[in-house]
C-alpha cells in the first residue's frame, strides 16, 4: 500500500469515528448546561470550569482539558511567563 493510500485509509478512519462520536457530543451539550447552571455560581468562573470537568468526569464523556492536564498547562504558563500564548484546536461540528 503506499504512503497516501495509508494516509487516506486512516484518514477515513478517523473521520468515521468522529462521525460516529458526534451525536453523542451533540447530546452533551444542552445536558452540560444544564449541569453548569445547577453546579456553578453565576460569576464565579472557576466554579463553571470546576463544574464542566465534574460533568466530564461523572456524567458523560467531553473533550475538555480537565484538571489534570489543564495544571500542567498552567504551571508550563507560569514558569516560562509567556507575553503570548496561542492555542490550536479543532472543532468537530464542521
């Protein structure tokens, strides 16, 4: 198989498994609101970020930085002090 059918197969691949994992994003969305509103304080941001990751933890799967790595990210910020932080990501509901 050469490189660009193997890249194309994969491809393929991956994308059915988004398409496949796409109704059950959409399906989170107004259950995560939900959830927020219940579970946070309006005005208190760490307390809407604190509630999304317990969503993700204990109702249904999101994809969200979480606690875990989100620590990371913030002690990679703090110690090199960046004057700009730029951040890639994909969304999935093209």
């Amino acid at each position: 198989m050469s490189s660009v059918a193997a890249t194309s197969s994969i491809t393929k691949k991956f994308l059915d498994e988004v398409n496949n994992t796409r109704p059950m994003i959409y399906a989170a969305r107004p259950l995560l609101l939900e959830y927020v509103l219940k579970n946070s304080r309006s005005g208190d941001i760490q307390s809407v970020i604190n509630a999304i990751d317990k969503f993700a933890q204990t109702q249904q799967w999101l994809m969200n930085v979480g606690d875990k790595k989100g620590e990371i990210l913030d002690n990679a910020i703090r110690s090199r002090q960046p004057k700009t932080v730029l951040e890639l990501g994909m969304d999935f509901f093209w």
